[in-house]
C-alpha cells in the first residue's frame, strides 16, 4: 500500500523567473557555454533569493519557481535580480535578459512542490511579461508596501486559459522615467506649437480680416 502524502494548503506569493529568449540562444551555445550560461544565472539569482527570504521550489531548465512568504519581499526581490542583471549584461560579451512574473494566492504543498490555481495563474502572467520586466497581479498589489514599489497600472488583462480577466501591474523602471521625460518635452512643444498657431491666427484677422469690416 502506498503511503499516504501529506498535503498542506497556505497563502504565498508565488514568483517565475526564466530567461527571454532561453531556447534561441542555448541553441547556439557548445556544452562549456551552457555550463556557463547556467552557472552565471544560478549565481546572479540565488544569492539575491535568500536575501530577501524566498524558497526556491524547483528550477525547470531557465525558469526558477520561487515562494515568499512576503509579497514585498518578492517584489523587492525581482527589482534587485533586474537591476543585478542589467550591471551584469554591461560587461557580458553574451547579455542574459530575464522576466520575472509575481502572483499571491493559495497553494497546495506536497512532497516540497507547490500547485494550484496561483501557481498556474503566476505561469500565465509570466507569459505575457516582457524582457526587463516583472509584472505582479492585484492579489501582490493589495498586500505589498506601496511605499516601498514604485509601479504603473496596466489595466485588466484577458490571460490564457483564465476565465475572467486579471488586473495587472508592473515595477517602473529606469526606462519608464526617460519616457515620462520624453512625452513632457513632446507635449512642452505640442503646446508651443499651438499657441504660435493661435498667434498667428489672431495676428491675420487683426491685419486682414478687421479692416475688411471697417470698410463695411
């Protein structure tokens, strides 16, 4: 008979962290590469998990399958993997650009594996999470420290295989500040433009049209 295993359930926060563009790249590597690939992921990542208290569950080829206990601490945790990876990428004659997606929910534990809904719906997150990027769901936004994460809502977003929408969030970035600075630049002369169009059409019918009806 088999034994029976013991199956736990708890709230966590669940977190993906895999490697953009995994399959094109090792596809070109020779084994000592790999090794190398691996080596420097496993080394960038690990340290940046137990510092904030994360447990890695299992690693799955490129993808880590990480749970904390605090959904900040999670989210802390990506930022600083972002940013040791863009450091890292300056120098690397072979850059590695990770995503990294964040859910809260229940999980069922068994045999030190984690399964269920947030596990499948972190999965799906992950899946439409760009390069540079870590995008956390409403469940993470609502128990997180605001004060502590600098973010940008993303709307409701219809995911793969869930029935109802999930809304989204995503951590600012470096690159979302020059953008912001770009579009006030681009609205600073928008307006400008504007308001020398307004002039100009004041200064034609003051000229033009004004004494036309003087003349009337």
């Amino acid at each position: 008979m088999t034994p029976k295993v013991a199956e736990t359930s708890e709230i966590l926060t669940v977190v993906f962290i895999d490697i953009v563009g995994y399959t094109k790249t090792t596809a070109q590597l020779s084994r000592e590469e790999f090794t190398q690939l691996h080596d420097t992921f496993d080394n960038i990542t690990l340290p940046l998990i137990e510092k904030h208290s994360g447990k890695v569950i299992k690693k799955i080829g490129d993808a880590f399958l990480i749970t904390f206990r605090s959904p900040t601490n999670a989210v802390l945790c990506g930022t600083e993997l972002q940013n040791a990876f863009e450091q890292h990428n300056k120098r690397a004659k072979r850059p590695i650009r990770i995503r990294v997606a964040i859910h809260t929910g229940e999980v069922i534990i068994r045999n030190d594996d984690v399964f269920g809904e947030a596990v499948n719906t972190t999965s799906r997150i992950e899946g439409i999470t760009e390069a540079n990027e870590i995008v956390f769901s409403e469940a993470v936004f609502s128990a997180m420290n605001k004060r502590e994460v600098p973010y940008i809502h993303l709307g409701l977003k219809k995911l793969k295989g869930m029935k109802f929408p999930i809304r989204l969030f995503r951590v600012k970035s470096g690159y979302d500040e020059i953008l912001r600075r770009r579009r006030m630049i681009v609205t600073f002369f928008e307006r400008l433009i504007l308001l020398g169009l307004i002039a100009l059409a004041v200064y034609l019918i003051i000229k033009y049209v004004l004494p036309y009806f003087e003349l009337i």
